[in-house]
C-alpha cells in the first residue's frame, strides 16, 4: 500500500518534469545572424594565413561574429539558452564582424586579449571545445595563434606584449 502511495508522487514528480521540459522549449533563442559587411571583418582586414585563418573561424568565430553556426541543440532548452548566451556575451565583448568599427586603441587592446585568454587556456572555452573538435587546438596551435594576434597590434603598443593593461 505505502509503496503503491510512493510510486504515484514517484510518477507524477515525472510528469511535472516533463512538462516545465516541455514549456521550457517556447523560450526560443534568436538564430538569425545579422547581416555581414564583408568591409568590417576581421579575418578580410587582416588577411591572415590559411592556416591562421582556419583556426580563427574554427574556434572563434561561433562566438565572436555574425558568421555563427548554430549546432542542432540550439533547438533545446536549456542548452540553448546557455549557448544563445554565450553567443551574445561573446558578441559584446568581442565583434570580429564589426571589427573596423573599433578605433586602433580598442583593437590593440583585443589583440592583446586575445593572445592572453588563448594562452592561459581560457578561450575557446571548454564547454565548446568538448562538442567541437576543430577548435580544440594544440598547445602548438594556440601558441602560433596566439602570437599571431599579438603581431598584428600597431603602432605604440606593438612589442609591448607583457605590460599589464
Ligand atoms: C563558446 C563561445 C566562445 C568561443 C568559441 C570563444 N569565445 Fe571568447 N568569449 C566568449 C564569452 C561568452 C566571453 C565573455 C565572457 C568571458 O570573458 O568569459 C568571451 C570573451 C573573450 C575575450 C575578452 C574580450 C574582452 O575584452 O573582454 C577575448 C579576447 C576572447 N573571448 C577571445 C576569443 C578567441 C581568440 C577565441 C578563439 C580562439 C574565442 N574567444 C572563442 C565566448 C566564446
């Protein structure tokens, strides 16, 4: 009798998971990449190597452009959401799509981040790099890229590659 009692709440705990499941999945994230002015990117500016230029789109771009690629869990809640909102914060912080629109002294100060988060390991993140196995560079990768990026920093700031900003 007791446990009969208990399968029943055990059932129906089930069915009210199943349906904040179901009701998270209205809650859509927005997939639609806003237009690209090829003039702007990052990649078309500085003409980098093939190589290079392979990693980059590999292991940045979903997050740090309009060129996203939206994977097919996009379309499930809550993994969507965790990954709309990376995208997003991603966007903000760092636009390669966008990227005339900063002026010299913003983009030396992103190239400089860029070598950092890459050789403290901290871009790509993990969660991205379990799920694409393009992006999850060697150390020799990311140290080539890294350098890259510190390379192409102009004027003052180049050479200045330790200082603390
Ligand atoms: C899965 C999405 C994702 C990928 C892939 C990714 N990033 Fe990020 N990136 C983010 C998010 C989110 C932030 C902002 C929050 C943070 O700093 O953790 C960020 C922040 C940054 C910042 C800090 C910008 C600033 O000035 O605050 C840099 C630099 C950066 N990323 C570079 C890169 C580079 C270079 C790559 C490729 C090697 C890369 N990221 C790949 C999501 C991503």
């Amino acid at each position: 009798m007791a446990q009969g009692k208990r399968k029943g709440i055990f059932r129906k705990i089930l069915i009210l998971l199943f349906a904040v499941f179901v009701i998270m999945q209205f809650s859509r994230i927005d997939m639609v990449n806003p237009k690209i002015e090829p003039a702007k990117d990052f990649i078309a500016l500085t003409k980098p190597p093939a190589d290079i230029e392979k990693m980059i789109r590999s292991a940045c771009y979903d997050c740090h452009s309009h060129e996203t690629n939206y994977p097919w869990y996009a379309n499930i809640a809550p993994v969507s959401w965790i990954l709309g909102n990376h995208i997003e914060e991603g966007r903000e912080h760092l636009n390669f799509s966008l990227w005339a629109n900063y002026s010299e002294d913003k983009a030396n100060h992103k190239l400089h981040e860029c070598e950092e988060e890459i050789e403290e390991g901290k871009m790509p993140i993990s969660s991205y790099t379990w799920t694409h196995g393009d992006a999850d560079l060697s150390s020799e990768q990311k140290e080539k890229l890294a350098e890259w990026f510190e390379d192409q920093m102009t004027g003052e700031d180049k050479g200045h590659d330790h200082e603390e900003h």
